[in-house]
C-alpha cells in the first residue's frame, strides 16, 4: 500500500467543545492583471469586534484577482464621490460601508461599490438586520462574495464553509470553519483518527470516517443537530466515501471481499454496496465528477498507484495520469476540466493540476509532503494539506499557483481538508 495517511483506511465519540482555534492568514505570492480595488474601514466598525473592511481586503486578495490599495480617508456609503477627472485612488472599484449598533444590540451593516473611474455606484447594498454580532464576519465575506461576482462576473465563494482535522496529542477534532479559516466549531471530537471528511452537496451533512469501532467505519454527521450515523460498517475497512452529485449514494472504498475495491451504496438504512471496479489491485479514493455518471479512483492496477476514470453504466476504465509513477489523491473541478491530484517526485508529494481535454499538467506548489486537494465550488481555488516548518497546515492556492494563502493555527496541525459548497 502506497505510504500517505489518507491510505490508511484503504487497508485496515461524544461531542467535546475544546476552544476555538486562534486563526492569522499568511497571503504570499502577486497575481497577474489584479483589479486595483480601493477599500478603507468602514464607518463605525471599530465599535465592533469584527473589522469588515479587513476582512473583505484578506478575501478578495487572496483570490490574486484583485490589489487592495488604501481609500481616501472619510467615506462611507451615504457620500457621493467627489466630482473629477480619472479613478480615485489609482483604483477601478472603490468599496466603502458603514455599521451601526441598533437599539436590541445587533448590527446594522450598509456597503456601496462605485466604478472608481467613472465616478458612478455600481452597488448599493444593506445586509438583512437584526444581524447578531457574531454574524459580522460572515456578513463581511458576504460583501467580499458580492464584490467578486460584480467585478469577475462569476460567483464568490468568501461566504463558504470547510471542513477539516486538527490533531494535538491524542486528541483528533473534526472541525468546520469559514472559508478563510476562521469561526470554527468541533464537530467531533476523538482520539481515534478521524479522516476523509467529505461534504454532502446541500451541505447540511458531513461523511468522514473514524476509527473509533477499532478499524475504519463510514459515517455521516448532520452540522445543525450533530445527530450522526454508521453508513458503511462492512467486514473489512470501509473508507473514502464520496457523495454522488444528488446525494442519494456514496461511492466508497470497501475490502468486504479481500482486496480494496469501489462500491456504489444508496444513502438509506439497509442498503446493499453494488461493487464497481473488480480488478485484483488495490482500487481507492473514488470522486465524481458534474455529470455524475464518470466516477474517477485510484488504482495500482498498472503497477503503481495512477488515477482512472470509468463510467457508472459500465466499461473499462480509463488511464488518466501518465507524468511519474506515482499519482494520488483525485480531485475534480466543479466544471469538470481540470483535475488537482498529488503526485511522487522523488521523495515529496507534490499538488499538480491536469488540463483533462489537453493533457497539461502544472505543479502548483514547492513544497514536500501536500495532500487532500479540494476545489472551491466556484473553481478558482485549491484547498490542501501541508507540511511546514514541521507543521501540518492548510493552505489555498490559485490555480496558477502564483497566490497562495496559509491557514495558521497555535499548537494543532491542521489535516484532511474539504471545501463546502456553496451556502444555500
């Protein structure tokens, strides 16, 4: 079995409410042809805990699409722009707000983005009050997400969840948090291995599998209620499940008759896996694409582990990665193009991205041991798992690789990501 942790269930808890992790993000790197977007604080958010407008500058700068530079001083959203010639502070958009504290204690929060150029608003916009004060940073990604969708003409995706595992001492938590890494809450909290946290498409469930009955089991956990259930507890190791685009099945890796294999499982009580691959190699990691009828796993059915794709009405599988000898870890584009996999050269694992029409292939990072890639719902973004300055820690990437983003934490490494879909 090839050596990297997410294996591990290839082959063979009560709620706890630790603290919340402290967060900073670390963005490194310069985007190519950046929209120059002027931002200053927003009036009144220093009488709140949350500081929007750096909120929202950290969002859109980490995308690479955008250059944040300083607005001038004293605007808010109820002032018009002065009249004059050229953009305003060397910017094309400019964004501006205000928050206000109402009678009952909450927040009132009003944002405007001009065309910095012309001189003209581009969007006026008032978040729906009450809005509680530990709703303001996610009120402030929702602004970022209306900015980007204005300016790129796609959506944003500041206002999306992850999941994923931290790791101190004996202690294994899964955790969910913004997309930037912040406000996370426990989910579970183990000291077996929690691994292969996975969304389900309405975002409401998590699946992931524990060690906690002594070898790995499929489970699927509701966020709200924290009501959890055994999916998959077969003979053998039941691991890596992936959600079916409509959500009604799984496809997982299961070792119920010897040798790991793919099997398709309905989500009800009592369902009978249908097994889909039956080679004699070890067969893992499944991940669907859109379409939901082309399933893609790895297999070392040629010798040594490489992704295939197969379809879900039947046929041969098919070879996808052909650079190196050793290709892991699938993880397909929400418009169904691109791949991001990690591959073997020489001793590091390295995140790649492959153009699936062209055969492209681009190595997205320089560092040594990365794992889990996870696009966000919108594409633009890779999540994945590293190692850094002997830290386990999450990063995001470009898909350039110019612009990348670094989660830190204190004392927890940081494994096994997942980026949400979008919030409904």
């Amino acid at each position: 079995m090839w050596a990297r942790r997410r294996f591990t269930a290839a082959i063979g808890a009560g709620f706890a409410l630790p603290a919340a992790a402290q967060f900073r993000v670390e963005i490194s790197g310069i985007g190519e042809n950046q929209i120059p977007v002027a931002l200053g604080p927003f009036y009144g958010e220093n009488f709140s805990k949350v500081p929007l407008s750096q909120v929202i500058r950290a969002d859109l700068e980490r995308t690479g699409l955008f250059r944040a530079v300083d607005a001038p001083a004293g605007l808010d959203e109820r002032r018009p722009l002065p009249a004059g010639e050229g953009p305003v502070a060397g910017a094309e958009a400019l964004l501006a707000g205000s928050v206000s504290r109402l009678a009952d204690g909450s927040f009132d929060v009003r944002f405007r983005l001009w065309d910095a150029v012309r001189r003209q608003p581009i969007i006026d916009g008032t978040l729906p009050p009450p809005l509680p004060e530990g709703d303001l940073r996610l009120a402030a990604h929702r602004i970022a997400d209306v900015v980007f969708e204005k300016l790129t003409g796609q959506r944003g995706v500041f206002a999306t969840r992850i999941a994923y595992v931290t790791r101190s001492a004996r202690r294994h938590v899964l955790r969910v948090a913004d997309a930037d890494g912040a406000g996370d809450s426990p989910l579970l909290t183990s000291e077996h291995p929690v691994i292969s946290p996975a969304w389900s498409p309405n975002g409401r469930e998590l699946a992931y599998v524990s060690f906690e009955d002594e070898k790995a089991v499929v489970w699927v956990q509701e966020l709200t209620s924290g009501q959890r259930e055994r999916v998959a507890n077969f003979r053998g190791s039941n691991s890596a499940p992936a959600w079916s685009t409509d959500g009604s099945e799984f496809a997982l890796t299961l070792s119920r008759d010897a040798v790991a294999q793919i099997y398709l499982l309905a989500r009800r009580p009592g369902s009978v896996p249908r097994r889909l691959t039956t080679s004699a190699s070890i067969d893992t990691e499944p991940a669907f694409a859109p379409d939901g009828r082309t399933l893609y796993f790895v297999s070392d059915r040629g010798g040594g582990p490489q992704v295939y794709r197969m379809s879900l009405s039947g046929g041969a599988a098919e070879r996808v990665t052909f650079e190196g000898n050793y290709n892991i870890s699938p993880a397909i584009s929400p418009d169904g193009r691109l791949m991001a996999y990690v591959t073997r050269q020489g001793s590091a694992f390295r995140l790649c991205l492959l153009d699936l029409a062209r055969g492209v292939v681009s190595r997205l990072s320089d560092t040594s041991d990365d794992e889990s890639p996870s696009f966000a719902p919108n594409g633009r973004l890779i999540l994945y798992a590293t190692r850094m300055q002997n830290r386990d820690v999450l990063m995001t990437t470009t898909l350039d690789g110019r612009v990348k983003t670094r989660l830190v934490t204190s004392g927890m490494d940081m494994l096994e990501p997942a980026w949400g879909p979008f919030r409904t």
